[in-house]
C-alpha cells in the first residue's frame, strides 16, 4: 500500500505527513484511565479513536510492527479520596474499576493495546528518574516534596502554544508554598500514614502523576516514540509537563514527533465531566444498546471536533447498524480493502467519510452480488463494526434493546389506546416495558413524549 499517513499534530496545530523513526517499529503511547470511577462515555471516545488509528497503522506497516502502549493509574490523589468515600481498599478499588474499564473496552469493540502497564508497578523506575532530575538540575527537594522547576526547561508552553504566565492563570495549578515558582509541579509528595507510599531517597511517600507516564512510556517505548494521544483536556498540566520532565530526563530534543488530540463529549454543549456532575457512562448503555451502535456514534464527527450527544446520535446509528445488517455475510477472512476506500482514515482519521463510503459501498452491496457484500462487510470489519453474526446482533435488538423510532411510537400508541378504553392496567404494562428498555415517555398538554433514560 503506497497510500501515506496525514495526523494533525498538536505540537504546531498542523495536519503533517506522517514519518515514523523506524517504519519497522511504530510506536504509539496513550494516556489510560485514572481507576477511581467508572469510565464515561467522554473516556470512550479516546478509546475507539485511537483504536482506529490502531488498526490504520497495522494496515499500513504490518500488524507486528506496531506497538500500542496505554497506561492504568492506579495511583492517584483522586483514588485515595474515593477508595475512603466507599469505605473500602484502594486495591479493591483499582481492581475493580480496571476490570470493569477492560469490560468498557470489549464492550466498544476496542482491541487490547500491547501493554498496559499499571503505574504501580513501575515506582522504582519513577524514583530513578527523580533522582536523575534532581543530579541535572531540573528538581529540587522541598519539605519532603520534589517538584520539576519549570523555569529551567525553555520549551514549555509550546505544546498549548501558551507563555507560562498565560497556563498558569485560570488554571488549576497547585498551591503550595513549598514550591520555588507557582508553575512548578510535583514529581514526588510525601504520603500521611493511612494513604498508599514507598520508600524513597526523600522519605515514604508516592509519585506525582504526570511523571508515572513518562516513566511508562520510556520503560515500553525508549526515550523518544511515534505518536502520543489522549483527550484535549490532558494538553496542558499533564502533557505539557511529560514533555518537559522526560525530555530533560532523557536528554533528548523531542519526547514524542506526534501529539494527536480528541476533542470534547458535550452534552447541550456542555463538556461532560465528573466535575460537571453531567457524566454518562458506558455501563449506563450497556442493558438497551449494543456496543457497535455506542462505537459508530462516537465515530460519526470528526476526532478533533467537539461532538454533542444526544438521543438522536444514537438512534441514527442503531438505524444504520441495523440496515447494514441487510448486507451481512459471513467472512472466512477479510476481503482486502482498497486504497480509495482507506483513504479518508490515512488522511487525519476522517471517519465521517469513511462512513459515508461505507453508505456508497452498502448501495452497492444491495445488488445481491457476494463479492460486494464481502468487500462491504470487510470495510466495516475494519473499523470495529458488523463484528457479529446478523443472529447475534438481532437477538440483542430482540432481547434488549429495540431503539427503533416506528418500535416505540406503535407502543405508545398501543398505550394510548388502552388509556382511551380505560385499561391502565395494560397501558401502565406497555410503559413499564418501555422503561426497561430504556425509554421514558412523558403525558403533557394531550400529547406523549419520549426519550432515552
């Protein structure tokens, strides 16, 4: 395939060529989850965008020759906190939100990245790298902390495009009077005697969060790599910091060449965050929507656009899933796909049009030949969707979840009707029913209304 690859790189705001250090080892690293809290439907967008450009780099330069690096920090300040909130360990936890976030995960369709190492599991490696920092000169201890002096790294704010000054107002840097300058973050703090520590050259205590990914991606991908990817939230502290902290670390005049970037989930525009109380999340979907319709909504807008959600997304994707259904064919194995179909995916991850090739090659496939359902199915395959047997996908439909408009407006009227002849035994049946599957209607003004829960 001679087809090159175009990544809008956050490190300078363009859409550039993509040009790997070695073509026989790709390497992409992507910040994980935080293991306090069930992941959200904002946390799986990042999940299947980057799994696509996953699959698009393994197109591109063999399955072998990529590696996929993304982390689970399961130490945290937000962790301890919640860990106490539900009166149970933090190991219980960790482990319990990291099983539940692998489910999320094969839930989406997302394929497993090639490691994912858990940030308490490196803490040696962390230590060695403060240590390194403090003899060069970039770190200072101060009342059992150590925090990376900023003012000593001269391209900070180049990721964000920002001058120090300009971060740190409006933004949630952290107070402290231990630290020599406001912009100053911490690589080490000390731990009180009822939270999680290690020993270490500066006394008990635990790594800073933005240094455990640096320490992972460098253990798993060398001092510098490909490709680093996360939401547009982790730009600035987490990213903006990594860069600064492992390029000093590892003497070296780039940390990673690609900085890609998804944007927001809002909802009614606004971004959707446990902080906002607004969250959604991926397990709330998972009783009345299958997996491949939650996987093509997050995928209808482009990843680097903001994408409101609502019920409506999510109705047109059932729709589209369930018309797709009408082509499905069974593969011994994948019908090799174009060049013109991937290109829309080599150029910035376009998916939006390669969803809108995927409608052209369904029309086609309509024409009752083998060969083109083979290659319709085969396209759709590629990005995470028409993964299961047509019976599989219509026992969920029956089982679970019936998202269709015409489904739900004949049970209304089924509803409206049994009101009008006075069985509210029935019609209190019908919106029990429609309840369980997800949909909650409301009587206002003579009129019945719908939506999602």
């Amino acid at each position: 395939m001679n087809k090159d690859i175009f990544l809008t790189n956050s490190y300078g705001g363009k859409k550039e060529h993509f040009k790997p250090i070695d073509e026989n080892n790709i390497k992409m690293y992507v910040c994980g989850p935080t293991v306090y809290d069930d992941p959200h439907i904002g946390n799986a967008r990042p999940l299947v965008v980057f799994d696509i450009l996953y699959k698009v780099l393994k197109c591109k330069y063999g399955k072998d020759r990529v590696t996929y690096v993304r982390n689970i920090t399961d130490i945290d300040d937000k962790i301890i906190q919640s860990a106490k909130d539900k009166k149970i360990s933090i190991t219980e936890l960790t482990n319990k939100i990291n099983t539940n976030f692998q489910e999320d995960c094969n839930y989406l369709n997302c394929e497993r990245p090639n490691f994912q190492p858990k940030a308490t599991e490196n803490i040696n490696e962390m230590i060695e790298m403060i240590s390194g920092l403090i003899k060069k000169g970039f770190a200072y201890e101060s009342n059992k902390h150590i925090y990376f002096e900023v003012k000593k790294f001269k391209d900070y704010g180049k990721l964000s495009n920002k001058k120090i000054e300009d971060l740190i107002s409006g933004s949630r840097v952290e107070v402290s009077s231990n630290k020599k300058n406001p912009e100053d973050f911490v690589l080490w703090k000390p731990s009180s005697e009822d939270e999680p520590s290690w020993q270490s050259p500066w006394g008990n205590g635990r790594p800073g969060w933005h240094l455990e990914c640096s320490v992972m991606s460098k253990k798993y991908l060398g001092d510098k790599f490909d490709i680093h990817g996360g939401g547009r939230d982790l730009i600035f502290p987490h990213h903006e910091n990594e860069i600064a902290q492992s390029r000093c670390a590892n003497e070296t005049d780039v940390f990673s060449n690609y900085w890609v970037h998804n944007g927001f989930i809002t909802l009614s525009n606004e971004k959707m965050a446990k902080s906002q109380g607004n969250i959604l999340k991926i397990s709330d979907f998972k009783k009345n929507v299958n997996g491949q319709a939650l996987r093509l909504a997050l995928i209808s807008t482009h990843y680097r656009q903001p994408l409101d959600w609502n019920d409506k997304l999510l109705q047109e994707s059932q729709k589209t899933i369930d018309k797709w259904y009408k082509s499905y064919v069974a593969l011994d194995k994948p019908k090799l796909i174009s060049d013109d179909d991937l290109l829309p995916l080599y150029d910035d991850l376009n998916t939006p049009k390669y969803i809108a090739n995927l409608h052209k090659l369904f029309e086609k496939s309509q024409s009752g030949n083998i060969e083109d359902k083979k290659e319709f199915v085969s396209a759709c395959n590629f990005i995470g969707l028409l993964t299961e047997t047509k019976d599989e996908w219509d026992n969920f439909k029956k089982n679970k979840s019936i998202l269709s408009d015409d489904y739900i407006e004949n049970k209304i009227k089924e509803r409206n009707q049994a009101r009008d002849s006075k069985n509210y035994e029935l019609a209190d049946k019908i919106r029990d029913e429609l309840l369980e599957k997800g949909v909650q209607i409301e009587d206002k003004d003579g009129k019945t209304s719908w939506k999602f829960k």
